[in-house]
C-alpha cells in the first residue's frame, strides 16, 4: 500500500500514520561523520543531529520527506536548518505533548490530525480510521515479532550483531516485506549458544542507538549486553496497541505517549522507574552510556541516572559520542578499565 519513503527521527511519532497517508516509514541513521554539516550547525550543536543533516547534505539518506517532533530546542532549532538546506519536503515540528495521560492523548492526536492533512497533500492518500487500523495491525504483529526474537537474543539464541541487524530491518524496510523477513528468521530456531558471552551483564545507554563498535567492544572484553536503552531498542513501541473503541488516532497517541519516555522535560521520574525495573528485570550488574557531545538532555540528566545506579550500588561510566567512526584510544582504555572492576 504504502510506497513513498519518509524519514523521521524519534520513536514517539507514530509510523502507523506514516504508513495510512500513503508513505513507508524510515528511521533515519545519523552515519558516522559530520564535516558536511559544518557551517549549517554550530560546532558545540548535538553530534548527532550534526551527523544526520551531513547524511542529508551528502545524499546520503534513503527518504524523499522528512518529519520533525517539538521534542526539544535540538529538535527545533534542526528542523529550521533542514527546511533550509536539506532539499527535500520537511514536515513538522509537530507538537508532542511532554507528559502521558488522557488530556496530553487528545492534545496529540489532535496535532497527528494535521500532520495527516499535510502528509495527504503530498502524497494524494488522505487518512481513514479503515487505513489506519490496517496499519495498526501491521505494526502489531511485527511488534510481536520484534519481542520474540528480542527473547531469543536475550537467552543467547541470536548474536548481538544479527539482533541488531534485524532491529534495523524492521525501523527502515517496508512493514509488510519486513515483517516476513523477520518471522522467517523466527522460524529457523535459534543459533548457537556461543552468541552469549558468560562475563558482567550490562546495561547500556545511547541516543538514537548505541553503536556497534562500542558493543563489539564490550564484548570482545567478556561482557555481555543484555539491555539497551536507546530509541532503536527499549524506546521502540514494542507493546501492543490496544483499541478503546474511542477511535485509532486516539489509540495510538495515547499508546506512544504511554511507552518509555527519554530524557524530556518533566518526565524524569517516570524514566528512573524504567530504568530501575529493566536493571532488576535482566540483572544488570553494570552500566555505561555513550551520549552524544553536547547533547544537553541527556548529559543533563546523567546526574540523577548515576546517583540512582549509586544508591543500587551498580558502577556506571559515562562516554561522550564524538561521532567518530568508533571509540577512541582513551575511551578502549576507559571501557577496558571498567570491564576489569566488573570482573
């Protein structure tokens, strides 16, 4: 059904929406590099935001339109700089509310409304409950998917590299072709248990995603990752959306408004009880976090992150992103030195 690709750029829009206004959802990717955005972003901007618009500059993005949340100033400030230079349509900033709950639903789903309106004008599909639905159906049963092999990777069925690999399958390719794939997988059993390592069980922390040098990382070191808190694994929707009989765009700004939040304005507390439940949940015995440099949300809130992992007694480093191709001399040394106090 759907056939223009679109990109969008946080987890707490809904793809479903995407999907019934004619477009194939696409998780952009910041890539590992951000020299062509000098000069359209200031030096001491979010690294990763500076790496996403240099994708876009360098044609190297796999979406025709682009669409923005009111997350954050970071998430404002690059949607102006995009409609300026990145070349292609640009949609948003569309205003999310920053707090879950019944009102904050209404108020979404009303803003989901007129994005629909602008996203029809461009791709000549308007938005029906009927589409709607059927995407919601769609994005369920790969929700169903994604848990099921997210617990094969858990209980060392599935190498880290594959998981993450099909994690990226499902947030860029087509929903339909993407979740044969993923249920094919699913159906070949799992691989051997060697996938695992057996050392210190970790929790780690990113952005958009934790990249995979820092996890091959890791686990050359011994270690074994058995939670990610990023926006391409735990603040994925991966729950059902349930219907309330109240309407589907209703269904879905509440179910998006419900999930993990990150770290946003007033939401702290509800994301420390996150955390602290996934740490129980898996055994976390450890945790690290690779934020963006001068990402200021997420650096912000470390303070509150690592006096909660102080007060369990679980050791905590902290990195920063540079958006180089992989860690630094420095950081090996670091991580290194960490793995050894877990030993």
């Amino acid at each position: 059904m759907a056939s223009k690709r679109i990109g969008y750029f946080t987890p707490y829009l809904p793809v479903e929406l995407l999907w019934a206004c004619g477009f194939s959802p696409v998780r952009l990717r910041p890539g590992r590099g951000h020299a062509a955005a000098d000069g359209r972003l200031p030096r001491n901007f979010s690294v990763e935001a500076r790496c996403l618009l240099a994708a876009a500059l360098e044609q190297r993005l796999d979406a025709g339109a682009v669409v923005f949340l009111d997350e954050d100033d970071t998430s404002r400030r690059a949607c102006d700089v995009w409609r300026a230079f990145a070349g292609m349509p640009v949609f948003g900033p569309v205003a999310v509310p920053r707090l879950a709950g019944p009102a904050s639903a209404e108020r979404y789903a009303g803003a989901l409304a007129a994005l629909a309106g602008e996203l029809a004008a461009l791709s000549g599909q308007p938005l029906t409950d009927e589409s709607l639905q059927q995407a919601i159906d769609l994005y369920n049963r790969q929700r169903a998917l994604w848990l099921a092999l997210r617990q094969r990777w858990l209980e060392g069925g599935l190498a880290t590299g594959e998981w993450h690999a099909l994690r990226w399958l499902a947030l860029t390719a087509e929903v339909e072709s993407a979740n044969e794939a993923l249920a094919a997988r699913l159906q070949t059993g799992p691989g051997p248990s060697a996938a695992a390592p057996a050392g210190p069980r970790l929790l780690v922390l990113g952005a958009m995603e934790v990249p995979a040098p820092l996890l091959a990382l890791l686990e050359a070191g011994g270690a074994r990752v058995v939670a990610e808190d990023s926006e391409a694994e735990e603040r994925t929707l991966t729950e059902q959306v349930p219907s309330s009989g109240r309407g589907p765009l209703l269904d879905l700004a509440g179910a998006y408004l419900a999930k993990m939040p990150g770290p946003r304005a007033a939401e702290l507390p509800r994301r420390l009880a996150a955390l602290d439940r996934l740490v129980d949940e898996r055994h976390v015995q450890g945790a690290i976090a690779l934020y963006p440099k001068f990402a200021d949300s997420y650096l912000a809130e470390w303070v509150a992150l690592g006096e909660m992992f102080r007060a369990r007694g679980l050791p905590a480093l902290l990195l920063e992103d540079d958006g180089e191709p992989g860690p630094s001399g420095q950081q090996r040394t670091r991580v290194e030195a960490f793995l050894e106090i877990l030993a």
